[in-house]
C-alpha cells in the first residue's frame, strides 16, 4: 500500500508545482502591468 501513498504524494508534489509557476506568471504580469500603469 505504500507505493500508492507516494504515488499520491507525486501528483500533489506536482499539482503542488504547477499551481505555484501560474501563481508566480499572474502575480509577474499584474505586477508588470501595474507598473506600465504607474511609472516611478
């Protein structure tokens, strides 16, 4: 039973990864809008 625990831990490691790199590229284009928005 053990193989399926890691198996599960794999794909929420992964999941995990993937919704951290399209958090990082909407919170990058907001951020960069933002700025075109609001020169200093």
């Amino acid at each position: 039973m053990s193989w399926l625990k890691e198996d599960i831990a794999e794909q929420w490691r992964n999941e995990g990864k993937r919704y951290a790199r399209d958090v990082n590229a909407f919170v990058r284009k907001g951020m960069e809008e933002s700025n075109q928005m609001n020169p200093s």
